[in-house]
C-alpha cells in the first residue's frame, strides 16, 4: 500500500510537471508570437503594406553609407495626396481608405524593386531611390508618378479624382545625411503645393520658400 502511495504520487508530480512544461511552451511560443505581431507592425504600415517612418529611416542611413562608398547618388521623393481631407469629408473615411491603398499600390508598382515605399503618414509617402548614377534621374520618376498618381480611384461604381503632389531631394557622396535630406525633401513638396499641386519640385540649395 505505501509503494503504491508513493507510485501515486510520482505518477501525479510527473503529470503536474509536464503540464507545467507545456504550458510554459506554449506561454513562450505566444510571445515569440506577439513580438512578432509588434515586429511587422512597427516595420508595415496596416492600412498599405507598405513600410513604416522607421524602416524609412534605417533604410536612408544604410543608403547614404553605402552612396559614400560607391561614389554614386540616391534621391528622396515625398508625396501628398492633393485635398486628401476634401475625399475623406465628401465621400467618408472608406472612401479616403481605398485611395491611400490604390496610391500604395501604384508607386510600388512604378518604382524598381530595390526602391523603398513608405507610408510616414496620413497622405504623406516617401520613396526612397537608392544607387542612382544620375541623381537627376529622380525627376523623370516623379514625372511618371504625377501622371500615374492623377488616374481616378474607383470606387462604390464611382470614380474619385485624385492628384498628387511631390518633392524631389537628390544628394551626392557624403553630401546630406538623412535628417537634412528629410527637411529638404519637404521643403519641395511644400513648393509643389504652393505651385498650384499635381506637380512635383526639386529642393535647390538657397532657394526661398516663397
């Protein structure tokens, strides 16, 4: 009777132990999971797909290094949707939703596959060309995504009409680095919107806002 005690109990501490050992697999598995989750979601934008401000950012350094060290350029292009709220009021945030997809959709599409697509925010994207021989290069993709950008949004049997305006940042070996070519980049933009929109303008060293 008393080895059979014994048996029971080693039986039952040897039950409660794998349980234990499984949950803890399973605690440890759904965390990798969540860190995960936290992962994708600080590098992918939810809405798009496309890559987050931070991704952006780690991706500009890495470029303007490696710029430094072949000798070649790379450019920063920044984009708003034109009255991107007068969407949103008029036709409701769904409407706004699909534009800010289909836009994603088509500067990817228009750009190599080396290229970063970012969402910063709201209608704010970036594109990112790195290894560009001819920096100037950068204006001839802007020109392309102005008139890819203009091309209506369909959507519940309608179609939106939507424009984009974009400024262009090109920089030489070791000439910017990433804060300053953010700033220039939407220094342009901001020319582009005071332009009149559905264009793109080129940051110039000394040029006035006005």
């Amino acid at each position: 009777m008393g080895l059979a005690y014994v048996l029971l109990l080693q039986f039952i501490w040897l039950v409660v132990t794998l349980a234990l050992l499984a949950w803890v697999i399973a605690l440890r598995r759904r965390i990798r999971e969540g860190e995960e989750r936290f992962r994708q979601m600080a590098q992918r934008d939810a809405l798009t797909g496309l890559a987050t401000r931070v991704v952006l950012r780690d991706r500009l350094t890495v470029a303007l290094e490696a710029a430094k060290r072949h000798h070649n350029g790379l450019a920063l292009l920044m984009l708003n949707i034109d009255r991107f709220k007068t969407i949103n009021d008029a036709r409701g945030f769904d409407a706004g939703d699909e534009v800010l997809r289909v836009t994603a959709e088509r500067i990817v599409q228009a750009v190599r596959k080396s290229d970063t697509v970012a969402r910063m925010g709201a209608d704010e994207f970036v594109v990112l060309l790195p290894d560009l021989v001819d920096p100037s290069a950068a204006e001839s993709v802007a020109e392309k995504l102005v008139a890819i950008l203009s091309a209506p949004v369909p959507f519940a049997g309608r179609d939106l009409v939507v424009s984009v305006s974009i400024g262009v940042c090109t920089a030489s070996p070791g000439e910017l680095d990433p804060e300053v070519m953010l700033r220039n980049v939407d220094a342009a933009l901001y020319l582009a919107k005071a332009k009149g929109r559905n264009c793109y303008e080129v940051f110039l060293v000394g040029r006035t806002m006005a």
